[in-house]
C-alpha cells in the first residue's frame, strides 16, 4: 500500500538550522568542504562530543554526509541545495554586531570574494558574471543585457529559470580563464552546466552550476585566488588581479577587492 505524504515538514528542518552551534557547523562546510570534526568544533565553538552529536543529527536529516579518508572521517554538506538554504536564510537573518577590527575586516572581505558552495561569489563573482556577458561568452535571453535582479527573483537564492544562455564568444573567452567548455560539457553529471544565483550582497546575478565551479577551480589552480582560513573567505592574488584586469577588464572591481584584501 503506497503511503500518503502530506506537506514538507519545515519546522523539522528549521529546528536543525535553529541551534547556533549546528548553523556555525553547517556555515562551516558552506563553501563545500570536507572538514574534520575537531576543525568544526572550533568553528562551532562546542566541546568535541557535543559536536558529533550535532553531527548525528544533521546526518540523519541528510544534510550532511561523512567521507573517510584513511582512518580519517571527514564531513561534508549532504547536497548543493543546503548550501543554498543557508545563503537565503543570511538574507533574513539579523547581523551579529561587529565587535573588533578584525570582525569588520572579515565582514568587508565576504562581501569582495567568497564561495557560494563550489562556486565564486561577492562583488569578483557578480563582476566576472557581468563581464561574461559583455564579452559574449553567456548572453541574455530575456532583453536585459546585465546582470541586475530581475522582478521575481528571489533574494540570496538560485533562479529556478535563468535569463542566459552560452553566447557565442564562451569558448575562447573560457578558455582564456583556464576552462575547456568542451571537455567540460562531455563529462557526465546530473548537475547543469549553466546556474545562476541572485547574490545576497550585491543584489545581481552571480554564476554557478558546473560551469561556474570549474571557473573558480581554474583560478585557485592558477593561482589567482587562494582560499584563506577565514571560513568561505577567498583573496585575490597580484597575479589574479592583473590577469582578470587583462581578460575581463575588472579594473575598478579588481582595485577595490585587491585592496582591501591586503594582498
């Protein structure tokens, strides 16, 4: 006998993003890291067996899921969706008060270049997605030739239906950031090549699904964005400023986040 279900049970879900220890673990892993429970109990700021509790739960809400390397276990986020919950609910989430300079730095550096999930985010990721579009590598398909938020866009959230498509331009323009779209398109996934998200700081479009994770390996493998230990925060290198100046023309985007990034 096939079993009825009613409505999606919200509150069950919402009671796990509710605790603070359990969001700073899962905030943690946003960026789609695999950490190891000692790594997220600092973040969490939890003694290590209350960590592994929370851990228990989130695995059987199949938020999260555990790798082993070795004897080693490592976590990671069960599935890109959750990222993406996390990204919508900071958007109406109050912010923490700003205690230190050092609070204030890390704030202004999320803002300028972060990871959503797999993929980059802040003002480099709205900029690079913009210029994208300028340069004919994606193109618009509803008549607006940027990247602003469009009426019905949901904010800090993936767009069910995107308004671009790949334009005529997106091989060599890729290719020049590091990414065959050829060999990209003829590896197997389930995932779609083309996503895009409505960014929560800076309120335009920003690119991910796989096209835009490739591009955000492609420039940490290049060296022109490293990751830092600041969770989800990532810096432009010299050689990253200069090479995305030279393909993309990010002058004034680039000066800002380089400088203030301190590199």
């Amino acid at each position: 006998m096939t079993q009825r279900l009613g409505e999606r049970d919200v509150a069950a879900i919402a009671r796990l993003f509710g605790d603070p220890a359990r969001a700073r673990i899962l905030m943690a892993l946003a960026d789609g890291r695999s950490l190891a429970a000692s790594v997220l109990a600092d973040e969490a700021g939890v003694s290590p067996s209350a960590t592994s509790g929370h851990l228990v739960q989130l695995r059987e809400a199949n938020l999260v899921v555990v790798e082993r390397s070795g004897r080693h276990r490592y976590h990671r986020l069960a599935r890109p969706e959750v990222a993406e919950a996390l990204e919508a609910l900071a958007t109406l989430a109050p912010a923490q008060p700003i205690r230190s300079l050092r609070e204030h730095t890390r704030a202004a550096a999320l803002r300028d270049a972060r990871t959503c999930y797999d993929h980059l985010a802040g003002r480099i990721g709205v900029e690079v997605t913009a210029a994208l579009v300028d340069r004919g590598a994606l193109e618009s398909t509803d008549g607006v030739r940027d990247t602003r938020r469009r009426a019905g866009d949901a904010l800090s959230a993936p767009l069910p239906t995107h308004p671009y498509r790949l334009g005529p331009a997106a091989g060599p323009t890729l290719a020049a950031l590091g990414v065959d779209l050829d060999e990209l398109r003829a590896q197997p996934s389930r995932r779609p090549l083309l996503r895009f998200c409505l960014d929560w700081s800076e309120q335009r479009h920003h690119l991910g699904g796989r096209l835009g994770a490739a591009l955000l390996t492609a420039f940490v493998e290049r060296g022109w964005i490293t990751r830092t230990r600041r969770r989800r925060v990532l810096d432009l290198t010299d050689r990253g400023a200069r090479y995305l100046q030279d393909e993309l023309g990010l002058d004034s985007a680039v000066s800002r986040v380089h400088r203030s990034s301190g590199a």
